[in-house]
C-alpha cells in the first residue's frame, strides 16, 4: 500500500489496525518465523506460568503454620519460579520487540528480509532496549511508589470511615492506573521503537518518545489500553476454565481452551508489536518530520555490521509496508 505523508498524518485507529495486520504478507516466513520461535513462546509463558504457580500457592496453604520447614521449602520454590519467570519474559519480550520492529523498518527501506538477517541484528538492538528499559523501569519504581502510597490511604480512609477521604484515594488509584499507567507503557512501547530506528536509546529515547506521543497521547492511550483490556480478558478466561476449572471442565476441554487462548494471545502480541511500528511512522508524519530512507537503510545495516555508502535523501514519500 502506498501511503503520503499527508495520510498517515490523518491515520485513525483502525487504519493503523488494518495498516499493522497487513505488513507480514509481505515477509510471510520471517514473521512465521519470528512468531513461532519469540512470540509464541513469550505468550505460552504468560499464561502458562499460573498452572505452576498455582500448585505451589496450594501447597503452602495446605501447610500448617507448625511445619516451618517445608512451608520455607515451598516459598523458596515459588520465589525461584517467579525469578526464572520473570527473566525468561523480560528476554522474550525484548527480543520479541527487537525482531518486529527491525522486520518491519527493513521492509519499509526495501532491505532484504530474512529470519537469519533479523536474528543477526537482535544482539545489537537488546542492548539499546535493555537500556532504554532500566529507564522505563527506574520510571515505574516511582509510579508503583506513588500507587501504593494512594492504596494504603483507601486502606486507612476505610479503616476510619472516613467516605472523603475514601473518594479521593479512589480517584487517585483510577487516574493513577488508567491515566499514568496507560501512558507510561505508552511512552514506553513508543521509546522502544525509537530506540531501534533512530540513534538514540535510554533517556534520549524516552524524551524522543514523549515528543513524538504530543498530539496523539489520546490515541496511543487507547490503543494500550484496548490491548492490556484484551490481555487481561484473555488471563482472566484462562485462569477460570484451564487453572481452577479441573473440577468443572475435563482434560479436554481444558487443554483446547487453553490451546486456544494461547493462539488468540499470539496473534494479540503480534499485532500488538506491528501496531507499535506503524504508530511510530504515524508519529512522525503528525510532526511533519522526514524519514530518511537512505539513513535508515545504513542504520539498520550497521547493526549486521554492514557498510552502506549513503545515497541521496529521500523524504517519507510513501510507506509501502
């Protein structure tokens, strides 16, 4: 599809939608490829951890409190579970992001696509996201603070009866979650792109993002928030037929649901990633700022540690992805 400035600067949300679902006709294996070997992985785990954990939760309750010794065993379990776990996501995720977002770039400046030329490059960008990250984390310390703080106030503001005090902390915790939450992964998944594509990471890519989100903060918030609703959906279904639906439902229907569940979360987290590139071109044309394909072409390049010889400039005169 070729696609001006001009059109992308007027993009709405299901153009971007219909714009991302479209991209891996274009490099069909590779983004099988990636898919079957990051992103299926990546979304198995999401869901699939609960159906460990949850044994583990059952066993430590099932302990009474006079057997120290095994329920210590129990939570040392638990603890390394969840540490593995969150390491293996964390480096899914990343790699997840790296993989998608360099695909889509190198279509867009007309590179040669493979799954072994994206693998190639993965090392390179992990370290620019894996930095841009510690930032994003340092950022959602200070968020989780300040949103734990409010909590303990509904907690206290219950405790005395206090109904104004209960209001405020509510609407605290509901701006707190819908309003900086939604942005702060906004910011992120934007500064994640940018760190990719442009010469900059960390602190310089989340400052690159927040200017890129001015004008389209509604937007970006809307999308994050339609895609953390359908996540949680999609885990709350899980946890109630596959994890704690053994007495209700049989093995079969179980481990077909959960199957199922598993295939829909893919596809999200797919597109999910294809929507957070195509809402970086999107960006830029709001802001009427050119991509050079040329520059963009040799920047790429330098992550398989290739030289290219810049060639002439070409502005975003059309996004054929």
């Amino acid at each position: 599809m070729d696609l001006a400035p001009e059109e992308l600067q007027f993009f709405t949300i299901p153009d971007i939608l219909r714009e991302s679902v479209s991209i891996p006709r274009r490099a069909p294996k590779a983004f099988y490829l990636i898919t079957l070997t990051l992103i299926f992985p990546l979304s198995f785990a999401i869901l699939a951890h609960s159906l460990f954990t949850h044994p583990i939760l059952n066993q430590i309750e099932d302990h009474p409190s006079y057997d120290p010794v095994q329920t210590r065993h129990q939570w040392t379990r638990l603890l390394v579970f969840q540490f593995c776990y969150l390491i293996f996501l964390f480096a899914f995720s990343l790699l997840s992001t790296a993989a998608v977002v360099f695909t889509v770039a190198s279509l867009y400046t007309s590179k040669a696509v493979s799954f072994s030329s994206t693998i190639s490059a993965i090392p390179k960008v992990f370290k620019r996201l894996f930095i841009t990250f510690l930032w994003v984390t340092f950022l959602m310390i200070a968020y989780n603070a300040v949103f734990v703080g409010f909590f303990v106030v509904f907690i206290i503001a219950i405790d005395t009866q206090n109904p104004f005090l209960v209001f405020i902390s509510i609407i605290a915790i509901f701006v707190l979650f819908l309003g900086v939450h939604v942005y702060i992964t906004a910011l992120w998944h934007l500064a994640s792109v940018v760190s990719v594509l442009e010469p900059v990471y960390g602190f310089a890519a989340m400052k690159k993002s927040y200017e890129l989100l001015k004008g389209k903060t509604w937007m970006a918030g809307l999308l994050v928030f339609g895609y953390l609703t359908i996540c949680f959906a999609i885990a709350i279904v899980f946890g109630a037929v596959v994890v704690h639906g053994g007495e209700k439902h049989g093995v079969f229907v179980r481990i077909v649901v959960g199957g199922f569940l598993v295939g829909v979360l893919v596809i999200v987290n797919l597109v999910g990633l294809l929507v957070q590139s195509v809402f970086y071109y999107v960006c830029k044309s709001h802001h009427h700022e050119g991509i050079d394909k040329s520059a963009l072409h040799d920047h790429l390049g330098g992550y398989l540690g290739e030289y290219v010889p810049l060639k002439s400039s070409i502005q975003m005169e059309n996004l054929d992805i």
